[in-house]
C-alpha cells in the first residue's frame, strides 16, 4: 500500500492517464494518492473525477487533495512530477518570441529558447521539491515528467542521495512505429536503444535473432514510409540508425530541417504535429478554450480502461512487489555511455526492483551518433548550469551553442532575444532576480578604415603570400 505523492495534479489529461493507470495495477491497491496543485482551479475537478473513479470501479484507493506540497509530500514513498511552471502564459513567450526572432519552433519544450526557458522555471521548482523530499520523504522514489527532460534530470543528478528516474514515452511509440514498418508486432522485437532524451537511438533492432535495419531501411526509400516521418527517416539514411523522436520534435534538434521556408517547405509539411510551426502551442491555446467553456471530466468516462504507454505505474509495481521490469530511463550518467560526459543525462535501458532503478552499461555509441548527441547536450550543460546558478549569461550562451537557433540568428540577436524573453518571465524565474543580460551593441566598421597595426607571424606571412600567388 504505497504513498504516492502526485504533484501537478492540476493537469486535467496527463493526472487523469497515470490515475487509470495507478488504479488498474492489482498490486497497488488500497494506495494512497495526494493530489497536488497550487491552486484549486483544476484540482478539485481533477480530485472529483478521480473519487468517481473509484467509487464507479469499487477499488480501493484513499485520494487526497491539498495546495500544500509539503502535506502531500510528508511521509511519501513515490513522488510523481508532472508540473508545469507558468502555464500557457510561459509557453506563450516561449513560442511567440522566438518567432518573432525568427526562430521557428514546433514543439519549443526541449531545445531551442523555448526548451532553455521551461528549464528555467523548472528547475528552481525541482530543486525545492528535492529539498523538501530530503527532509519529508528522504527514502522516496522521485519519477519525473516535466519537460525539458534532459536538463531536469541534469539538474536532478547533481542532488546527493536523490533516487530518480526521468520518465518519457518516446520508445514506447516509436516501437509502435517499428513493428508496423516492419510488419512485426513489436512485442516480436528485440531493441535496444540508447542516447540523450528525445535522441536516442536504436541500436539494434532484431527478430529471433535476424537483423531488422535492411528492411526498415528499404521500406524509408519508399515514399508512402518517408512521408510519414520525413526527419526521422533523413535522420536515419544520413547517420545511420533510426531515433526515439518524432518528426516535429526532432526537426528543432538540429540545424537542417527549419532553418529556412525551403527546408520547412521539404521536411515539415506533414499534417498536425508533423513539424508545422507552432503546433504544439496552437494545440494547447484550442484545448484551453474548449477546457474553459466544458470541464473535459465532467463528461469522460470513469470505466477504467487498459495501462497506457506510460511507465510509471509499472515501475511502482516493479519496486513494490520485485517483479523485475525494464524500460528506459533518463538518468544520470555514471559511466552508463562512454562516449558522453559523465553527469549529463542520458536515456539508458534501466531495470527496476524492490532495490530500485538500475541504469545499465552501454559503451560507446557509433562516433557519428554520439557527435549529433553532444551538439545537445553541450546546450543541455550550459543551461542546467545557467538555472542552477541564476546566471543570465550562461543562459544567453545555452541558447546560442542550439543547432536551430545558431543557424537563423547572429549572436547580437540571440542576445537581444533571450533578453527580451528573460524579461518577459521573471515573475516564474526566482534564480535570476536582480540579474539581466548583459546587452551590447553592433560596433559599426565604416569602410576604408584604417586597421591597428599588429606584429604579424612569419608563417602566418608565408602562407598570406602563397596565398596571393595562387589567386593571381
């Protein structure tokens, strides 16, 4: 009979999900759950329908409600985070002002500006939580959803002691993706699959022992498989292995897919999610319109329904009763992947029991998909560091070293955007009061200017001089 603290219960979709699956996992009966949100607003709706749940089902569930994390905290054995800091207010800024830039995002919760600042609010709300588990719940197991999860869980990995797992459903769907690609059902399918969250990769895909690579990637050059997932699958015939992301994610990743209207044009103009700009977001402004004229679980049934993708109930099964269970998890790498920083967070095959989250050691990943790893985890460093420390500089940097956004904008403008970001959300952002960023100036070079004179190297000369000989 666990004590599970959820903390983001407000969330009417995502709270509802892991209630039913909480609820249909026989070894979690008679659990308790304390529901967590800092306003009522849609906690009590979320708190109501879940009583209904268990009445309409006949489980046996204590459910509590409280705007205290604190109270919802004391004593817990799980704490489930799924929290979202600032609401669509923020997610707003994120998208919009970035655009306006022209930093064109999709999702804008990972990477990019918009990943950099939900980091930023984030953080400094995990971190109090962890400070509050080490004095409420310090044997409790921490399993997070809040995005962006590579650099929540860098920040969580540098708490002493802290059992954690970042928790994402991308392997999952994928292999959705796979078996039907592949005509298998994915149950048929040995994988592993390794990396940084939202870029791992799979890398081994096999049934009963046969190599599953030669016919995905036969059935990518077909054009009724690539339009489904043109980034992944360009991904896949350029680097060689195929990705845990979707196309809209993915496409924010990396330099090559929305740096221009051509590439857009080419790589995302797939139906919704597909990549289009802003589809996340325009998504949730919908969703708030239909939530604020009809409550969606006043009208949802209370039938309980299958586990869904989700891994969270499965671990609590696992940690409870020993019954191993393997998923994969984002965890702090302790020598997990070779060929990635030690600390950063990493997406490993994990295996839980009564003794907790065991990440397994994988070894190097092949060079090239390392390489297109640490071109976000150099980004993923500088912004833990950045909302750590409250050091707007380092936040400034963070955006700069990202793919998307180094390949649209020059430096002063990146500046000049993460500024006017920063100043747009600082009633979420604690860690930066009194501290901005620091802004300077284009220096203009009139024409014909003469140059300071400076000692010049021999060979630096040489090459200079051969240099003009070739060109004449």
């Amino acid at each position: 009979m666990a004590r599970i603290a959820m903390l983001g219960a407000g969330s009417l979709v995502f709270c509802k999900t892991l209630m039913n699956d909480f609820l249909s996992t026989p070894a979690l009966e008679g659990s308790e759950y304390r529901l967590m949100a800092p306003t009522h607003r849609r906690l009590d709706s979320v708190h109501d329908f879940v009583q209904r749940m268990v009445r309409d089902n006949g489980a046996k569930a204590t459910i509590t409600k409280t705007t205290d994390r604190r109270e919802a905290l004391r004593d817990a054995d799980y704490v489930v985070v799924m929290i979202q800091v600032g609401g669509l207010d923020a997610y707003g800024i994120d998208y919009e002002v970035p655009m306006k830039y022209g930093v064109d995002q999709c999702i804008g919760d990972t990477m990019g500006p918009g990943g950099a600042f939900r980091a930023a609010r984030h953080i400094p709300a995990l971190m109090d939580i962890v400070a509050d588990m080490r004095e409420l719940c310090p044997r409790a197991l921490l399993l997070n959803y809040a995005n962006p999860m590579a650099v929540c869980c860098w920040a969580l990995g540098t708490a002493p002691g802290l059992q954690f797992v970042g928790l994402c459903h991308g392997v999952q769907t994928t292999m959705d993706l796979i078996a039907s690609y592949t005509d298998c059902h994915k149950d048929e399918i040995d994988f592993l699959a390794a990396g940084i969250n939202h870029m791992a990769w799979f890398l081994k895909l096999e049934k009963d022992g046969k190599d599953l690579y030669p016919l995905l990637k036969k059935n990518f050059e077909k054009p009724e498989y690539y339009a489904n997932e043109k980034v992944r699958g360009e991904v896949m015939r350029h680097f060689g292995y195929f990705m845990t992301e979707s196309t809209g994610h993915l496409s924010e990743y990396l330099p090559y897919f929305r740096k221009d209207q051509k590439a857009l044009d080419l790589y995302c103009d797939e139906p919704a999610f597909g990549g289009e700009t802003g589809a996340y977001y325009r998504f949730s402004v919908e969703l708030a319109k239909k939530f604020a004229k009809v409550d969606p679980l006043t009208i949802e049934t209370t039938d309980l329904l299958p586990r869904s993708a989700e891994y969270a109930s499965h671990i609590i099964e696992g940690h409870l009763t020993g019954a191993p269970f393997r998923l994969n998890g984002n965890v702090r790498n302790d020598g997990y992947i070779t060929n990635l920083p030690g600390g950063c967070c990493v997406e490993v095959p994990c295996f839980v029991d009564r003794l907790g989250i065991h990440p397994t050691h994988v070894g190097d990943l092949p060079p090239q998909c390392a390489a297109l790893n640490m071109t976000n985890v150099n980004v993923q460093g500088l912004a833990a560091q950045a909302c750590l420390t409250g050091d707007p500089e380092l936040l400034v940097q963070a955006v700069a070293l990202d793919p998307l956004t180094a390949a649209v904008l020059t430096l002063q403008e990146i500046r000049e955007m993460t500024h006017e970001m920063l100043e747009a959300q600082r009633q979420w952002l604690p860690q930066f009061k009194g501290r901005s960023v620091r802004m300077t100036r284009a220096i203009p070079v009139p024409k014909g200017i003469e140059r300071v004179e400076v000692p010049v190297d021999p060979a630096l000369a040489i090459a200079n001089r051969f240099g003009k000989l070739a060109e004449a």
